[in-house]
C-alpha cells in the first residue's frame, strides 16, 4: 500500500498561508520529505522568514542545502558563543547579491569580517528595507572585540566611507550626527530618523540629494512652516514622505503643503500644534481639496 500524505490534498496557495505562520527553519524541519509534493512545494515557496539564533548545526546545514536565497524575505545571523562562526559559514553556501528579495537583515554579535563584508555588499540587496546591528556585541575572531566602543565606530565609519549606503536602520541621532552620515553616505535612498535637537538653537537639516524615500520624526521642537519649505526644497528626487512634527498653526497650512509635496507619491503626516481654537475651520479647510 502506498504512503498517502495528508498535506498532499491540499492546494499550494492554502500551504503559503499555513506557512506564514511559521518560521523559516519550522517549516523545513516539519515538512521536508514528508512527500515529493511537499518538497516541490517548500523549494517553490518565496517568504522564508530564517532565524538563526541559537539553532543547532545540524538544523542549520539543513536549511542551507535545501533553501534557494531568493527564497528569503528575513534573515537573523548570530556568532554567539553557541553559533560562533556562523555568518562565515552562511556566506560559503550563498552569494549575498543573490537576495534578491531579502526585505531585513539583522546581525546578532556579528563577527567583524562579516560586517565588514555585509558593508562593503550591502548596495546589492535592492530590496532591504531594515537592517540592524549592535556595534557594542561586535566579535573578532569568534571572540568579543578587543577595541573601546568608540574605536569599533571608528573602524565602522572608515568602511561606510568607501561603500554606498542603500537602507540605514532606523535612527535617533542629533544634528551633528545626521550630518555625518549625510557625509558618509551620499547615496542613500531610503531614510527613517528622528531628530532631537536638543536645545532650542536649532541648525539646518541637510539631507543626502538622492533620497526617494524618508520618513521624519522631529523630536522636543516646534517646527515652523518656513523651516520645512526650505528642508524640503533640497529634497529633488523624494517621492515617498511620512512626517511627526511638532509646530503651531502655520504648520497646519494646507495650500502650502499642496505646493510641498505635489511631486510626491504618498504623503502621510501627523502635526501635533498649538493652536487657537478659532483657527481650526480655518485649518481644516486648508486641507479640503480636491489634493
């Protein structure tokens, strides 16, 4: 009597959505070689979510040998004492400008090598949109890294200086700050930061030219109406903007934010203003247009 999976009834597109709510080494430990059908189905299967961490050899060679790397959406790599070395050894199974479809990266302890090399390769994943690092837990040579915290920044500066930077993970940083990786990253396109001032004095934001996307959170300030013209109108290639600001009332100009963003995709915003409660028709009606 021939074996009959129960798996093997059902269609294709029912298993992507089972398997959406596993990740990416439960499904292959569950459901590789239950059947040929369900073989073709995993290797056909486009959303693979891989979570490294803590997982043991055996498991993880298994994902490597029968995994494609356009399969993968999400990737977790750890060199902790109990998967030291693991990024290296990812890397030997796949070609990083093969992730074609990889959306976040995320590096646990990461030995310095392989950031060094994710860095310098990082422009060739053309569909990452998160990518986060601790650079206090960076590793050398399957050990803690023997440098001060400023002087692994360092280090990591000097590489961000000779690549261009696609997608940054999110960031809470200063002015200062923002202009240092304006400096150091050119070509960044996509962009999520919140400000902090800090003081009131505040200093011009100057973003790099080639962004398409930015999403902008000005923290502790009141932004004035005139301001976010002039930050706004070095912005040439932005199609896609999302802003949290703090202001008054001539922030909440409708006509003005027309003429702003008329070049724009999507633009989604949220204000929190001070303003007289007389101003509020006023206001809304700025915004109720046909834009």
């Amino acid at each position: 009597m021939s074996h009959c999976c129960f798996f093997d009834l059902l269609p294709a597109e029912l298993l992507y959505i089972l398997f959406n709510y596993f990740s990416g080494h439960e499904i292959l430990i569950s459901f590789y070689g239950l059947s040929g059908y369900m073989n073709a189905i995993l290797r056909s299967y486009s959303s693979y979510k891989l979570n490294f961490k803590s997982i043991s050899r055996f498991n993880f060679d298994l994902i490597c040998r029968n995994i494609r790397s356009e399969q993968i959406i999400s990737l977790i790599l750890c060199d902790s004492d109990d998967t030291s070395g693991q990024s290296e050894l990812f890397f030997s199974y796949f070609q990083i400008e093969q992730f074609i479809r990889l959306q976040s990266l995320t590096l646990i302890e990461i030995e310095f090598k392989s950031l060094e090399f994710i860095f310098y390769n990082l422009s060739k994943l053309k569909q990452l949109r998160s990518f986060s690092f601790d650079a206090s837990t960076i590793r050398h040579t399957y050990g803690p890294m023997n440098l001060n915290f400023g002087n692994k920044l360092q280090q990591i500066n000097s590489i961000l200086i000779h690549t261009y930077v696609q997608i940054l993970p999110q960031l809470n940083c200063s002015i200062d700050k923002l202009e240092t990786i304006t400096h150091l990253a050119p070509q960044l396109k996509s962009f999520d930061v919140c400000i902090n001032f800090g003081e009131i004095n505040f200093q011009p934001i100057i973003l790099p030219i080639r962004l398409t996307r930015l999403n902008l959170k000005i923290a502790y300030f009141p932004m004035p109406m005139d301001y976010m013209e002039y930050f706004l109108s070095n912005c040439f290639y932005l199609k896609h903007l999302e802003l949290h600001l703090n202001g008054y009332s001539d922030l909440a100009d409708g006509q003005c934010w027309q003429i702003l963003t008329n070049s724009l995709i999507t633009f989604n915003f949220k204000f929190d203003m001070h303003i007289c409660f007389d101003c509020i028709e006023q206001i809304l009606g700025s915004f109720r247009t046909s834009f």
